[in-house]
C-alpha cells in the first residue's frame, strides 16, 4: 500500500516541483500538499501520514511548530526543508525533534522520494527502538518492584562494591534508610563479605557466582548478626554490576548451635558411661589380678608361720622366694597400673630428645638378656644414622615390654629377632619372634588392659603391657601394629615419626 506524504510547501513553484519529483513513485508514495501550518495541523488531525516533509518558513509560523518538542514522542516522522543559507535554523529543526531536513535546490528535490524512502526505514528503525525501550522500562519496573519486595535483602553494586540500589528488606535487616546507603561501600554492612568480594573482583567475569557463604553482618547501631551473602557478577551496557542476596541465618545458627550442643551432651554421656562401665571392669580385674598373688603370698606365710619349724631349710626357702616373687609381681602390677592411669589421664609428657638410638637399643637388649638368663635376641641395625629424637622412658618401656613378651611367649631355644630402622622421617622398631603366637580370636582385643591371650598361661602377666606400649607409642604420635599366627610367631612393629631433615641437621 502507497504511503501517504504529506507535503506543507507554501511556495506554489516548489510545492508544484516536490509533486512533479512524487509523479514517478504513485506506487509507493500519495502526496498531498497543503500551504499553512493551520491546514497541515487540521489534516493530520483527520489523518496521521507516514511522513511529512515540511517547509521551515510558513504564512502562518514556523514548519518545526509542528514537532510536538519537548518530552513527548512524535507520532510521524518529520523531515523540515529550508532554503540555501538556513542551515542553522535546520539544526535547531534537528534538536526540536525533526528526523532529518533538505536544502531545497532542484537537485535535492528530485531527490524526495530516495530522502523519504531512508526517513522511512528511519523511522521504523526508531519505532523499534521505543518499543524495546518502552518494555525495557516495563520490565525493569517489574524486576524493581519483583526485587523491592523480595524475602531477601539485596544489594546491588558497581564494579568497586559502591551500592547502588538495596531493597525494603535490606533496610529492615540492617536498620539503615537506603539514602544512608546508596553510593557508600559494601563494607559497611559486612567487612568480612567485603573482603571476600575483593577477593572475586580479581578474576570475576559475568556470570561469576558465589554459592551462600556464613559472615558477620554490621547493623546501623553496631550490632552483628550472622548472615548468608550470595554474589553474582553481571554486565549490563559494558557495565559490571554486582549483586549480593542477604539472608538473615540468626534462627539457623541458633538451631544449628542447639543441635551441635544436643550431640556435644549425648557424646559427653556416652563417653561418660563408658567411662564408668570401663572404670569397674578395671576395677574388677583388679581386684580379680591382685587376688592371685595375695593368695600365694598369704598361704606361704601360713605355711612358714604355722609349720615353719618342721620345714627343711629348701622348703623354708621356697616359701620366702614364693613370697618374694608374690610382692614384686603385686608391685610390678602397681606400677603398670599407676603409669596406665597416669598415660589415660594425659598426666605423662613424652619429653623427646636426640640420643644416640643404636647404643639406647643395644643396652635394653643386654638388660633383657641378663634377666632371662638368655642370649636369643638378635639386634640389627639399618640406615646410616644413629640419632633419633625420642622419650627415652617411654621408648624403654615400649621395647623391654614387647622384647619381654617375645621371649615369654616363645621356647627357650627361640629365636627373637629386634631389628631398627633408622630413617630420615620416622624410626621403625620390629620384634618378631617364633613363638606360640596369638591366636586369631584374641587379636582384636589385645591391647585392651588385662587382656591376655587363651594361650598366655604358659607365663604369667597381667595384660598391661601392650596397653602401655600402645598409650606411649601414641604419645609420641607414633603407631603400632602386629601380625601374628597362632603357633607359629608374631611380629610387632612400632613406628616413630621423626623431625625433619633440618631439626636433625649436623648430628
Ligand atoms: P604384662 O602386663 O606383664 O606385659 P602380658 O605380657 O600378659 O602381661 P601384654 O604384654 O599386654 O600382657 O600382652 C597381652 C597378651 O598378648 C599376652 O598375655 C599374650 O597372650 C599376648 N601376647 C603378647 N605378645 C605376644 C607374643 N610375642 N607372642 C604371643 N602372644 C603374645
Ligand atoms: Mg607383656
């Protein structure tokens, strides 16, 4: 369909030119002309055209009267003509709102229809535009009120962290009033935040997100309160915009705290039955492991006070010895008890220092060797180092008992092999021997206090040992492990981390 032009010429010679210029396009373009301002105004009142091409100087005012000026959008595109030497009142023409303005020669004239052709597609373009802009603002009005009125409190940021815009909730959160707000820094309502969002600037493109982290939220009086910010990076018209979402987690934390607390309690009182039911075991082993000692000591001293006199000298002596070994198995037992009581309630300090590991080793093996009456354990020795950095109490009652326990639970003709590896990190100590072994039903409970194997009875003890070494192995950060099989032998391993290659520097 034709477009309609409307023409307002009121030079008859131009305004029969500009028509003649329309003659060849009646396909795409009706002209009208009308000569005043007055009869343009009336005529586009009755009919709005596609496009007007309008005379600057008119009977009756101005051709850019026509413009609506101001604010207000015009419905058609308007492209003023003005004579040679006007230019000037043409570019005040433009800035009132015309889409474009000719010069009027007989060139430009004939020209019209290309100038209208391009005004048009012009103004389409402008058309366009509007409308995008129009719902733009719609949408942005939706997304502002959507925002305004959302659970969480929202801030959004420039590229620096200044606040640009914050919601009602926010406000209600923080106590402040968004003018209080709005240009200063993010920092002011969670430090902490801030700093994390420092952080991100430095590699942040769009789409860039925190998940929900726990800080410390600032109110306007002072007061913290815990709160979870997500930040999310995002470019709007080449600008990087930021936008944290604020929730207020004090219900959260208190709940989360409660629970913790609930758990805190139930693993207090469990430890603490526990404790209790372990406390009268102890107890009751005790007592059940004092009882045998006590009954041999208390029938020999019967025997020697009652029938003492028709005992032959041996037989006198039997009973004294009995008696003697009667009070150093009881003291033994005290003493392994008081050091296990003392180990459980941390009251014993592993005080490490360097020594001189192969002569430490080599003493306890002669030590041994002379109690037993034995010469079984063999001593090896790995690495090029003799300094290792140990407790030298703690580290002697680990190896006399584990030696001690080789020897007991293995025949006279058997063999004990203590070898000690001493490396750059750690020190690892083996003591296997062939002996009887440990049968596979006890090994899960071997290093609990009086726990003794179904196989032990073959030499006395009263199951502490292993609880000790393994409560002074711990002391020293260490670990020990064993691998055993009924009748065949067992093996312990004791390993001890050991400082590092500059604390042992030079020794
Ligand atoms: P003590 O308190 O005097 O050391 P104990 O030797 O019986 O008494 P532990 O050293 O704790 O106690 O050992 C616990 C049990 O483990 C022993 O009774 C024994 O049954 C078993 N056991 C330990 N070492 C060996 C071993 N080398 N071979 C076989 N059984 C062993
Ligand atoms: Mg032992």
């Amino acid at each position: 369909m034709a477009q309609r032009i409307l023409i307002v010429e009121d030079d008859d010679a131009h305004a029969e030119l500009i028509h003649r210029a329309f003659s060849d396009s009646s396909e795409r373009f009706t002209t009208e002309i009308v000569n005043t301002l007055s009869d343009a105004r009336s005529r586009i009142a009755q009919n709005i055209p596609a496009l007007a091409l309008v005379d600057i100087v008119l009977p009756d005012g101005k051709g850019i009267d026509l413009l609506s000026g101001g604010e207000k959008e015009n419905s058609f595109p308007i492209v003023v003509m003005t004579s040679h030497g006007d230019e000037s009142v043409a570019v005040e023409a433009m800035k009132a709102g015309a889409l474009d303005y000719v010069v009027k020669t007989s060139a430009t004239l004939t020209e019209l229809p290309h100038i209208a052709e391009r005004s048009l597609r012009e103004w389409e373009n402008i058309l366009a535009r509007r409308q995008a802009e129009a719902q733009f603002r719609r949408s942005t009005a939706e997304m502002k009120a959507y925002v305004e009125t959302a659970a969480q409190g929202v801030v959004a940021m420039d590229c620096e962290g200044r606040i640009l815009l914050v919601n009602q909730q926010l406000e209600i959160l923080f106590g402040y009033h968004r003018d209080n707000l709005i240009g200063k820094p993010f920092a002011l309502l969670s430090s902490e935040a801030a700093e994390d969002l420092r952080n991100m600037m430095r590699t942040a493109t769009a789409g860039t997100a925190s998940a929900g982290r726990e800080y410390l939220g600032r109110r306007q009086d002072g007061s913290h309160f815990p709160i979870e910010v997500a930040l999310s990076f995002s470019e709007t018209e080449g600008n990087t915009r930021i936008l944290a979402l604020i929730t207020n987690i004090t219900e959260r934390k208190r709940h989360e705290q409660e629970m913790l607390e609930f758990q805190r309690m139930q693993l207090e009182l469990e430890r603490e039955r526990e404790l209790n039911r372990h406390k009268s075991h102890f107890l009751s082993m005790i007592s059940h492991e004092f009882r045998t000692p006590l009954a041999i000591i208390l029938s020999s001293s019967d025997i020697l006070r009652n029938y003492g006199n028709k005992l032959t000298p041996e037989g006198r002596e039997d009973h004294f010895a009995k008696i003697t070994r009667g009070v150093r198995r009881l003291e033994d037992m005290i003493n392994d008890i008081l050091l296990l009581s003392r180990a459980d309630m941390q009251r014993i300090d592993c005080m490490p220092e360097w020594h001189n590991l192969v002569h430490f080793c080599q003493t306890i093996v002669e030590e041994i060797n002379k109690t037993f009456h034995t010469q079984r354990i063999e001593f090896k020795h790995e690495g090029e180092r003799t300094l290792a950095f140990f407790d030298v109490h703690l580290l002697e009652h680990i190896l006399v008992n584990l030696l001690t326990n080789a020897i007991k639970y293995s025949a006279e003709d058997g063999h004990v092999l203590f070898s000690v590896a001493n490396e750059d990190d750690r020190c690892v100590f083996t003591i296997a021997d062939d002996g009887i072994g440990i049968p596979e039903a006890d090994q899960s409970r071997i290093f609990e206090p009086f726990h003794r194997a179904s196989n032990s009875d073959v030499s006395f003890g009263t199951g502490l040992g292993l609880a000790i070494v393994k409560e002074f192995t711990q002391l020293h950060n260490g670990t020990v492990a064993f691998h055993s099989r009924e009748g065949e032998g067992t093996m312990f391993t004791v390993t001890i981390p050991q400082p590092g290659e500059g604390s042992a520097s030079g020794r």
